[in-house]
C-alpha cells in the first residue's frame, strides 16, 4: 500500500517513513523543505511542494493510488507561534483543512494526525491521561486542537476516519545511525546538549532550578522516536481493520530532569558538558509526565527503548557521526 507521509523529509516523519518502509508499505514524501532536509528521504518517492496545493496533491493521489495519509508537516516551536501566530494558523490549521478536503474529494478516509501534549496545557494531575482537560496556553497548542476538534466534525460529516496521537518529548534517532534530529535552529533539549559536548555550543542552559522536583529543575516524558513511528504504525493498520480512530498519549510514564538529562549525557559522551542556570521560562510548567496506559491496552504499543541513557545514546550515536546534521 502506498501511503503518503506529509512532512515526510523532517524529524519524525523521516523515521516514520523508515518504519513504514520495513513494514512493506511504500512511502510518499511530501515536503516543502522549508523544516526537512531532503538527505532524509531515503525510502520512497519524493515530491517537494505544500499540503495546501490542491493540483499537486490530486497527483500524487491519483498516480500513487494513495491509501492513508500521515500528517507530520505542522511547525512546531511555541515561543514563535507567540509571537508570531497567523504564521502558524495559516499552516497548522489552514493548510492542514486543504489537505484534508482533498483527500475526502479523492475519497482517501484514513488519516494520522501528528498532535502534541501541549493540547492539554498546564497540568491538573500527573501523569497526564486522555480524559485530562485541554486547555492550551500558547497557539502552537490551539493550532493542534483545533484541528483535532475538526476532524471530529469532517469525520461525522465525511467519515474521516483518524488517530490524533499526543506525543510529549520525542527523543533520540534511529538505532542504525541512518536518520536523526536536525532542527534549525535547534530548541529541543537532548541535541543542545550533545552540541555542548561536541563543542558547538560553550554550555548549556538550564532554564532554572527552583521547581518544585528533585533537583529543582524541570521534569519530562522523554519518547524515543523509534518507539514513536512504531505507534503510528499500530495506529495506520487499526484503520485498515476498520478500527474508527481516536485519541492517545504517546509518552513513556518515565520524566526525567533536565540536570538528569545532562548528567546522562555526561556519562555516556565522556565530556563534561558546562551548564549554567539561567531565569526561568513563563509557561514551563514543573512536570510534564504522561500515561500511555490506553495505546498500550487499545493498540497493543509496548516501546523498546525506554530508559533515559538509551535514548541518549542513539541521539549521541547520530550527532557524532553527523556533527553538522544532514550537511556533514
């Protein structure tokens, strides 16, 4: 079966295509480039362009009989969709409906929609779970509910079948060494420390230690991205066997501090990683922790690399070998 993987060329996508690829499906990556890196794309047909451009799409669907569609192609940085939100408005939601009415025009009705655990905002309880309110506090958050909330509506409408799967940290690269995580600029907490220890970067900023945790620093569900491409592949056949879709974390259960995280990279790179607190961030909640009980017992999803130093180390394995990212 062919499936077209939207965002295919960046971070999780690239692994997604990966893991479809292993699993007999033949991957269609479509992606504008703008985020992925074309190096990425190493297991099927590649069409640069937009989600939103409706002559391209009715294309790849009518030349590659497309049968679902996985969604990845949303931008993702929540200080920038602060300050500036049409920007993601425009491509998280507007963009997203462009995909979506032309694959109900084309008659494609299975969908997985890369959604985020900042849909829940601040936390009521911990570990977070599916029936938790969601209240976002930023438009990065509101951009992925709203478009949760609109496949409910083109779903009842249209039957549109889809997953919404709600990840908290993804983490990590490909256990082979052949993918791994290249974001400009990079924000994610793992690569900036690995960059630190490559000496990219003279130290790492830990954005304060007056938390109420262990060490005073800010706890999160670190999920490796493997294990994360795995889940949406349980997803994509429960639509296959007529499954009607829904809503799940995609978390470990586990947090892990950010002086954790430095400590376990010290330990596994060899170098000493300088760190340096700085103020604290608005917004950043203490604990972010949450609980992937319902894709385990609904999708039967058990992940493999679940510990902290595990992780690490395949990012680690990645980043040495490619200390540029997908330029070097």
């Amino acid at each position: 079966m062919n499936i077209l993987v939207v965002g295919g060329a960046g971070y999780i996508g690239s692994h997604m295509c990966k893991c479809l690829a292993r699993s007999g499906y033949q991957p269609i990556v479509l992606d504008n480039l703008v985020c992925g890196h074309r190096e990425a794309v190493k297991w099927g047909p590649f069409v640069e362009g937009s989600m939103d451009g409706k002559d391209l799409l009715n294309k790849i669907f009518k030349k590659y009989e497309i049968q679902a569609v996985m969604h990845f192609a949303a931008f993702c940085y929540v200080g920038e969709s602060v300050v500036d939100p049409c920007k993601y408005y425009r491509n998280n939601v507007a963009a997203t409906i462009a995909l979506i009415e032309s694959m109900v025009e084309n008659d494609i009705l299975k969908f997985i929609f890369s959604s985020t655990c900042a849909t829940y905002g601040e936390p009521v309880e911990i570990p977070i779970k599916e029936s938790h309110p969601q209240s976002p506090i930023n438009p990065y958050g509101r951009s992925k509910l709203m478009v949760e909330q609109i496949l409910d509506d083109i779903g009842n409408a249209y039957g549109l079948k889809s997953f919404s799967l709600r990840y908290f940290n993804a983490a990590g690269a490909d256990p082979d060494g052949e993918l791994g995580e290249d974001h400009r600029p990079e924000t994610h907490l793992i690569p900036l420390v690995l960059q630190t220890a490559l000496g990219q970067k003279n130290v790492i900023n830990v954005f304060g230690d007056g938390y109420t945790t262990n060490d005073g620093t800010c706890i999160r569900d670190y999920i490796h991205i493997s294990d994360l491409a795995q889940a949406h592949l349980l997803a994509l056949e429960m639509l296959f066997n007529g499954h009607q879709g829904g809503y799940y974390n995609l978390g470990n259960g586990d947090g892990y501090s950010v002086k954790q995280v430095i400590e376990v990279a010290r330990k596994i790179t060899g170098r000493p990683i300088p760190s340096k607190i700085i103020e604290k961030r608005p917004g950043d909640p203490a604990v972010l922790v949450g609980s992937s009980e319902k894709a385990a017992n609904e999708l039967g999803w058990k992940p493999q690399y679940t510990d902290l130093h595990t992780i690490i180390e395949t990012a680690w394995k990645w980043h040495k070998k490619h200390p540029d990212g997908y330029r070097s």
